[in-house]
C-alpha cells in the first residue's frame, strides 16, 4: 500500500509540473506603422530560455509558467517586461520607437540641452566611448573620435602633453589652443583630471556654439563633465590595471661593422690624405657593435594605475569621490612619472528653490623626464639624439681605465649613457582647482546661478648636470631651479527662464556677465662650479659665483570681463533657432579697443517631423543646421599695449654702479582682438529606428585681424611694432556615421566612423611682410617654413630634388656647376640656370588632409572585443634626424643605416640617395628639401581591448566585475621610419611640426579589473 501511494504521488507531481508549463505564442509589430518586427528577442527574465520572431514577426516560446515575466527588446524600441498568467493566449505586442538617442542630454556652454535640439556643431564623447590606453591627459580619451578633432601625443613621455586642433589653426603668431572647461571652470589643465572620474566630454567645434565663450573660443571649446552620485545605495567601483610597456620601433642606424666600412668608403671616395680610419682586423672583430638604443631604452618598463571611487546620494543630496594612484616608469630609462588624485563632487537641494553644487579636485605630480634639448647640439644634445649618432665601435658602461663612460674625442657628442645618468630634470606639481555653485528658483523656471571657482598651480622644476657628463665636468656641476605659482578666479552671475506654451512654443533665455583674473608669479636660480656633485639641485649657493650664477623673477596678471546671453527658441520640437552673443572686455587691450561683441545665430529644422516625411518607416531623424558666430582670440602677451620699462646696461654715476632702464617696447594701442567667423551647415540623420545615425558637417572659418610685428626703422630705437592685419582661412568637413550591425541576446555587433577633410590657407598678408619665413631647431636648422598668401601656414620650405648627379652629366653647364657626381641634383624651378633661394617651394604641411577613426564593438555572450584604428593622412613632418644624416656634423657620426647601405657610389649609381661624400657641396642653405621633408601618414591599430563580464547571479555582495587585456599600438602602418610619425619636437603649442630625437612611441599590454560593490 505505501508504494502505491508513493507512486501515486509521484505521477501527481509529475502532472502538475506538466500543467503549470506552457507555450506562449504571439506577434510583434511596431506600434506606429503595424509592420510586424523580424529578430526582435523574446525572453523569460533571469533565465537562458528565449527566442526570436520569425518574418511574420510571430514567435513560439516553450516551458513558460505562470508568473514568469517575459522581456521583450529590439534595436530601437524601448523594452517590454510583460507579466504572464497562464491566460494569454496569443499575445498581440505592440513596441515603441525608442527616442532615447534624441533625448540624450548634452552639454553645451552654461547649461544642457536635449541632443535633438542642438543647433551647431557639437560632438559628444561619453563613458565606454573613450579612446582606451594609458591615458594621463583628457585630450586623449577623445582621440579619434571626433571628427574635426586633432589630437597628437607630440611626445610619448610620462606625463607629456597632447596636442590639439579643432578644425586646423587659424591664427598665425597667436595661440592656437582649445579652450578646456570642467565643470563649468574654464582653462583647467586637461591633464589634472583622472580619467575615471570623467562623464563625459563634448566638443563645441563651430562658432555658433562656441561663441557663448567669446574671447577665448576662436580654437574650440572643450567641455568636461564629471561624475556624480544618485538616489540610493552607495556603490563602490575598484578598478586595478598593471601594463608593461616596450619600444615600438627603433630607428635603423648603422651597426658597428656597417659604420667602420661606410666612414671607411667615404675616406677613400673623398680621397682623403689621412686614409681609411679603420684596419680590416679591426672591422672583423667588432661584430655588430653596441645598439646605443637598446642601452637607454628598457622594455618590459611597468605601468600601473588603482582607482576607488564611492558614489550615492538621497532625497536631496548626492556625492561622488574618486581617488586614484598612477604610476608610470618611461621606456627611456630613469624617466617616470607618479600621480595622485582626489575628486569630491556633491550636490544639495535643502529646499525646493534651492540647490548647491560642489566640485573639487586635487592633483599631485612627481616625476623625472628625460634631459630634452631640442636646442642643443653637439655635448648638449640629449641622450636620444646621442644614441642615434654616437660611435657604435664603443663598448656600453665605465671604462675602468678612466672611470669615466666611454667617449670617441672626434665625434663632439656626450656619451648617451652620461647624459641620461648625468643630467638629473625634475618636477613636482600640485594642482587643486574647484567651483562652488548656488542656484536659486524663486519663480517656477526661472533660475539665478552663482559659481564661484578657483585654480591654484604651483610646479616646481629642477635639473642638475653632474660630471659624469661632459659639459658637467667641464663647469664643475650645474644646476637650477624654477618655482612657479599659477592662481585663477572665477566669478559668474547667471539667470535662465525657460517657458512652455502648450508644446508650440518653446524658450530659454539666458543672460550673465563673468569676471576672471590670472595672475603668475615666479623665481628662477641658477648657478655653477660645485665642489661636488653631492648637493645636486639642493644648493645653488654653493656654486661658485662667477659665470654662470643667475636668478630671475617674475610677476604678471591680467584680466577678463564678459556679458554673454542667450535665447533657443524651439517651434513645434521642429524649427529650432539659437541666438548669442559674448560681449568681452580684456586687460590686456587699450581703453579704446578693450571689449569686443561676438554674435551667433543658428537655426535647425527637424524635416523628419514634418508630416510628409513621417510615412517614411525607416527614417528615424533627419535634420537640417545652419549657423553663423564670430570669436575673439586675445592671444598676445600681457602689457603688450602698455608702455612698461625693464632693466638694461648701467652706468657709473658719482663713484657708483648704478641700473639703467629702458622702455621694454613701443606699444600700440589700437590693436585689437583676432576675430574669427564661422558658417556651418550640417545635417544629422537616423535610419531603422536610429540603427544607423550620423552626421555631415560642411565649414568654412576664417581667422583676421592676425598679430603681426611691423619692422620699424632703425631711428625709432625699436626693431618692431605689433598690428592687426591678414586672414587665414579653415575650411572642410566634418563626417560621422555610427552602425549596430547586430544586436542579438549572445551576439552584438557596432561600428563607428568619423573622417574628417581639412584645407588651411593664407587669404591675406599685410603689406610689409609679403611672405613670412621662420623655423628653428637645435642650433643648424632654420628658416624652413614658411608662411604666404595661397598657402597653408608654416607650410615646409626648401629645395626640390630631382635626383642625382651622375658620371657623365653636363654638370659645368647646369644650375650647380660645383657639383660632383653623387651629389643631389636641386629642380631649377624659374629656369634662370643656378640654383638660389628664389628655387625654393613648398615641400608639405604640417595639416592633414584626412584624419579618420574607426571602431569595432563585438559582443559574445559575456566577452566584449574593442578594436580601435586611427588614421592620419596627407601630413608632412621635417625630419632632422634624416637631416643630420644627410649632413652629419663630422664625419664620426653615426648615421640612419637605409640612406648609406643604398648611397650612389660608381658601383651603385642611384638616383636616390646622395653618395655621403662632401655633403657640404649639397648642404648648407639646402639641408631643407625634399628628402628631409618626410610623409608622416600613417593607419596605426591603436587599441584593442578583450573584456570578460564575471557572471555574478545571487552574489549579494559585488553587484558587477569585469577582468580585461589590451593592447595599445599594437602597429603602425606608415612609411615613416621615425620612432613616431605622430610626434613633433615643436611641442604641444605650436602649428609646425618637426621630428627631432622624439621620445619613442610605446607598445604597452595591459590587465586589469573592474568591481563594483
């Protein structure tokens, strides 16, 4: 009996189970249009069971049960949750377009707006869209990703500053950088900023939505947004990353066997009277010599950064901190750089009227860099450039003969080992800045804004040169130091009315005036002739007081005043119009010269809202921007209209020495802003329920009124005066395309592209400078670019090489009758046979025709692949290593291998390259041509990033962990045989572009883990 009971039971369980499983059957179809939606995904929440609609939009789920909640979701509509009861039926399911893409909020100047309202040119960049990488400076987290955006890392150094350049440079003696603005506070130094702690970042690139910032937008704005908290549980985010990094390319130089045979050609070919410098027994013993690269350069050099951040908040207040520790050692040896950051952002709204926002950051910088002279030459280069040229017949380390490293006496160049070991450069920065802001809504939409900021920067910057370098030995020890104090302050009044009139009309009105004012202040000692190198830096009064010991100091300040207003206007969420102006006055200019008016206006139609559009299903959005605005640029020196007076010779009065002055310039007070206008049209569109957006953006900015210094006669007493005059005009365009190829429960695929087309020309000069000539590195090369109407500025100047001289050549009867053959033959452009500097053309520019970046997401169940490319296109660069190749300071130089392996010699006579023997019968003024000018394109895979999203069901404790590795300039596509083709020796500040002993580029692998608690 009890078995059959049992059994009894068992049949009943089994019936039951049967009876509460269940079939669902149903179509989908878009609730707008009824067409039915194929591949939308239909799932029983918190379970693997699901499937899809088939062409009909119809599906069949099977082993639901009663109390199962059923998600439904596709590419472009909102997500369904729908509550099963075991009585449905057939379902009939009706989904939403999902307008979340034009909802996304942006922010823009003083304020934010729906990105469907946006009337200029703005790009946004927001968390999980950041370019990844070892990324110590926010300018690099957009790197590639906004089109009209430039951004190049000049130098791969711990801690280097990057370069950028929205939409080329319009200004030609003046700054040409964007104007950065966190939180509200504009001008904070980019590379302050953890990037963890970062919301995201928009680009205001056009004139009508930068205008809001006047005197300081003409290059661009740049606004950052950090996190913040929300309602509810405090979550914690731990984030660990260790990366080890290696060089990613060495630039080819000849080996110790390939230096004694090609020093030991160009002696017999020259027919030299010493004869060959090296024995053949000598030759075979070297072998290959030191690689003087491979002795300053370490692979394998750490990186590790550790993030912590808390966020939460209540009813009415919410906080964010964040901390972070970086730390960095340099693939050149000794270099490093360590930061330590601390960010609190909190708000509070005590009162319905009444709300508080807080912002603080604070930075700590501590590093070494390597000894960098781009103005040296010979013993004070620095250690890249030494290693590049350095005899590579010497052997690396001390000589126990003389203690001392090893040095070839004809070469005039310091052992590379010395000066990195020798030369000690040092810096500490604190950086804290923050804002404090007060909002008051007395009348319902109608808001008063006060915000308060403050930046305090204090660096300081020290370097010893001992004797273990040559230079050090020679002066007994040198060394300075420089303290620097930076201070800003910020106060703005602002109040916006926004108003609704039954969803018809729609206004905001803003208005406001700002003040701000900088100020610096500085002192500089340096001093010589130490009895030891002990001290280093730590005693410049222990220098011996005769040459060398100096000191300098400095103080300055300047400020700004602006009114700003504003009113968006939006007809029927279909025509949009924003109004603007910034009214700014300056220190810096004359009374009568000392503010200036930038207006904006632009206008935006949504034609995907008008009515004859909407039975178009597969047109999400489509809108139509035009806009116009003008932007000052206050670019110029402080007191540059004032007549101030600074110390010169002196002169003995009465028995005693006394300090003579004299008027530091001649001022002209009728000199005014650099303006630039601006028009933009573009169009942004969406199709498939916004599976594929994007945007088109056609420009045209032009840049007067530049700064120039008109020569003056020598009777005046001034070389010089400075004036508004010339144009310089930026034109191109601007496209962006974002495509979500597939978006499955196990399977996602997304692409994004931007490209961007750029034309920089000279419209107009003044009169007396029809043409300007400039350019200056290291202590031999100058004058190679230049600057004139037709052409880009600091377009590359110099001689066209048409090939080489050969045996038999007419050469008494050509445009170098000097020549010999082997030498460079220079295109004799005006015909007048000689070759002089009226030959001289235009070799590239320091522009891009084409930059572009392109990203692959993939997603595989719980792995997440990221691959990155960044392209830049139809850019030159003057290359000086080549150039010191090509005209080596003595013949003991060491030399790019490629260029002497395949030189002309009678046995090889190329047309190439130059035979390397008397390179001054072909140097000189002509060092600057078209074979030192260099392409500098290149398609680089600049990341790829491989993520694991840890499965974490029913873990009270870690609500979210991922664990990822990544690669980062895993390879660079390009003819350039430089460490970097990205890089400039010009610095982050300046237009033109030069490769020198740039600090390599790094090919870093990095792990890492992201919990959240």
């Amino acid at each position: 009996m009890k078995k059959i009971i049992i059994l009894f039971m068992l049949l009943l369980s089994v019936m039951v189970t049967h009876a509460q499983q269940f079939d669902v059957k149903g179509t989908i179809v878009d609730k707008k249009s009824n067409e039915p939606i194929i591949g939308a995904s239909v799932l029983i929440k918190g379970t693997a069971n699901g499937t899809i609609t088939d062409i009909d939009g119809k599906f069949i789920l099977k082993d639901a049960k009663k109390g199962n909640t059923l998600v439904v979701s596709y590419v472009g509509y909102l997500t369904l949750d729908i509550l099963l009861n075991g009585n449905q039926g057939t379902l009939s399911i009706e989904m939403e377009e999902n307008t979340e893409l034009l909802e996304e909020v942006v922010v823009i100047g003083y304020g934010t707006q729906k990105k469907q309202d946006i009337t200029g040119s703005v790009v946004s960049v927001g968390e999980g869209k950041f370019t990844e990488g070892i990324n110590t400076n926010a300018f690099q987290m957009i790197n590639g990703k906004a089109a009209g955006v430039t951004i190049s890392q000049t130098s791969s150094a711990p801690g280097a500053a990057s370069k950028i350049q929205i939409r080329g440079a319009g200004s030609i003696n003046s700054s040409n950088s964007a104007l950065v603005v966190v939180d509200g506070l504009p001008g904070v130094d980019p590379s302050s900023i953890n990037p963890a702690d970062i919301q995201s970042i928009e680009v205001l690139k056009d004139a009508s939505s930068a205008a809001i910032y006047g005197t300081r937008a003409a290059n661009g704005v740049v606004l950052i947004t950090t996190k913040s908290g929300k309602k509810g549980d405090i979550i914690v985010k731990f984030g660990a990353e260790v990366g080890f990094q290696s060089v990613a390319k060495q630039v080819d130089v000849l080996n110790g066997r390939e230096y004694m045979e090609t020093l030991n050609a160009l002696r017999l070919e020259s027919n030299n009277p010493d004869g060959v410098i090296y024995t053949a027994e000598q030759i075979a013993a070297v072998g290959e010599g030191t690689n003087w690269q491979d002795e300053i350069f370490r692979n394998g050099a750490p990186v590790q950064r550790y993030e912590l951040s808390l966020a939460g908040g209540g009813e009415k207040h919410d906080f964010y901190l964040g901390m972070s520790y970086f730390d960095q050692q340099g693939i050149v040896k000794l270099s490093n750089l360590k930061k330590y950051n601390v960010r609190v952002n909190m708000n509070a709204a005590p009162k319905e009227f009444l709300r508080f926002k807080f912002n603080l950051n604070y930075t700590r910088g501590d590093g070494r860099s390597m000894y960098e002279n781009m103005d040296g030459a010979n013993e004070g280069a620095g250690p890249i450039n030494s290693a590049l040229q350095f005899d590579p017949t010497l052997a690396p380390g001390i000589d126990p003969e003389t203690g001392r490293y090893r040095k070839n006496s004809f070469i005039a160049l310091d052992n590379p080992e010395a000066l990195l070991h020798g030369v000690s450069p040092e810096k500490q920065d604190n950086n804290v800045y923050g804002t404090f802001t007060t909002e008051i809504e007395p009348l319902k939409d109608l808001v008063a804004t006060v915000r308060l900021g403050a930046t305090i920067d204090t660096y300081t910057q020290s370097s010893y040169r001992s004797r273990e370098t040559l230079n050090g030995l020679a002066s007994k020890g040198e060394a300075s130091k420089k303290s620097e104090e930076k201070t800003q302050w910020l106060a703005e009044f602002l109040l916006s009315y926004k108003k609704n009139f039954n969803d018809v009309h729609k206004f905001t009105i803003l208005g406001g005036t700002t003040f701000e004012q900088f100020s610096s202040q500085y002192v500089e000692g340096k001093a010589k002739g130490f009895l030891s190198d002990v001290t280093g830096f730590n005693s410049l009064q222990s220098g011996d007081k005769l040459n060398g010991d100096d000191v300098f100091s400095g103080k300055e300040r300047n400020r700004l005043n602006g009114f700003l207003g504003r009113i968006n206007y939006d007809l029927l969420n279909r025509y949009l119009l924003t109004a603007s102006f910034r009214y700014d006055g300056t220190s810096r200019f004359s009374s009568d010269h000392k503010y200036a008016f930038f207006p904006s206006v632009a206008f935006a139609w949504r034609m995907s809202e008008e009515p004859f559009l909407k039975t178009f299903d597969n047109l999400s959005d489509l809108k139509l921007r035009i806009g116009y605005g003008q932007l000052g640029n206050q670019g110029i020196s402080n007191y540059q209209t004032l007549q101030t007076l600074k110390a010169a010779g002196s002169a003995v009065f009465g028995n005693s020495l006394m300090q003579g002055l004299v008027q530091a310039r001649l001022p002209n007070p009728n000199l005014r802003w650099e303006t630039t206008a601006e028009t933009n049209l573009g169009i942004d569109f969406g199709f498939f329920n916004n599976r594929l957006t994007g945007s088109v953006d056609f420009y045209i900015r032009d840049t007067k009124d530049q700064l120039f210094d008109k020569p003056l006669p020598s009777s005046i007493g001034f070389a010089n005066v400075k004036v508004n005059a010339g144009k310089v005009r930026n034109s191109g365009i601007d496209f962006m395309i974002n495509s979500i190829n597939f978006d499955k429960r196990d399977f996602g695929w997304e692409t994004s592209l931007n490209l961007s087309l750029l034309k920089n020309r000279v419209k107009e000069l003044p009169d007396f400078i029809p043409e300007l000539i400039t350019g200056s590195m290291a202590s031999f090369i100058s004058n190679y670019e230049i600057t004139r109407v037709g052409d880009p500025i600091y377009s590359y100047y110099g001689y066209e090489v048409e090939g080489i001289f050969q045996k038999g050549d007419d050469i008494a009867n050509s445009a170098q009758p000097n020549a010999k053959p082997g030498d460079l033959k220079f295109k004799n452009q005006n015909d007048d046979n000689a070759i002089t500097s009226d030959d001289r053309v235009v070799l590239g520019k320091p522009f891009p025709d084409v930059t572009l970046g392109f990203t692959n997401n993939i997603r595989y169940k719980n792995f997440n692949l990221s691959i990155f490319l960044q392209g830049v296109f139809g850019i030159q660069t003057l290359d000086a290593n080549v150039l010191e190749t090509f005209y080596p300071t003595n013949e003991y130089r060491n030399r790019i291998a490629k260029y002497y392996q395949n030189r002309w010699t009678e046995n090889n006579p190329t047309n190439k390259y130059p035979s390397g023997v008397n390179s001054s019968n072909y140097g000189g003024q002509y060092m600057t041509n078209s074979l030192t000018v260099k392409d500098a394109s290149f398609l680089r895979i600049k990341n790829i990033n491989l993520s694991y999203d840890v499965p974490l069901r029913g873990n009270k404790y870690i609500r979210a962990a991922s664990v990822y590795a990544a690669v980062d300039n895993l390879y660079t596509f390009t003819g350039y045989e430089g460490f970097d083709p990205d890089a400039s020796a010009s610095g982050a500040d300046k237009v033109s572009k030069v490769n020198y002993n740039s600090y390599p580029l790094a090919r870093t692998v990095r792990f890492g883990v992201n919990i959240t608690f």
